[in-house]
C-alpha cells in the first residue's frame, strides 16, 4: 500500500512539473480564455495557434534541451578539469 502511495506522489509530482511551465500556463489560459469567449478568435485561429505551440514544445523538449544539458555538461567538464 506504501509503494502504490509513493507511485502516486511521483506521479503527481510529475503532472504539476510538467503543467507549470510558462509556455503551458499561458496556453492552458489561452484555450481557456478562448472557450469561455472572452478572446475573440476564429477555429482555424485557434488550431494556428495549437499547432505552433505544440510545435515549439516538440521542438524544446526533444532537441533545445538536448542541447542545452550537452552544452551545460561540457561546462562542467571543462571548470572541473582546471
């Protein structure tokens, strides 16, 4: 019962980290604000702003990342060798 308790925790723990990012935040607003009517947008508005958020997102989770903890390793490696 504990370990299924932890497996909860981490999950959850999980979820909020991966919610809070400025990017999500500002567009969970957006659908939101955009579905209660208090942003005027069109349907293919709002499918042109989907696809670009969500392409932004692939694009920093699978390669500016990446990128970012190679380049901030190299920077470790590289004072810790001085």
């Amino acid at each position: 019962m504990e370990g299924e308790h932890m497996g909860i925790s981490d999950t959850l723990g999980s979820l909020s980290a991966s919610i809070t990012s400025p990017a999500k935040l500002a567009f969970i607003g957006y659908v939101v604000l955009a579905y209660a009517g208090k942003v005027a947008t069109s349907t293919l508005q709002f499918l042109i702003v989907a696809s670009v958020f969500f392409v932004l997102q692939v694009i920093h989770d699978d390669y500016l990342r990446i990128l970012l903890n190679k380049f901030a390793e190299l920077k470790v490696a590289k004072r810790s060798a001085h």
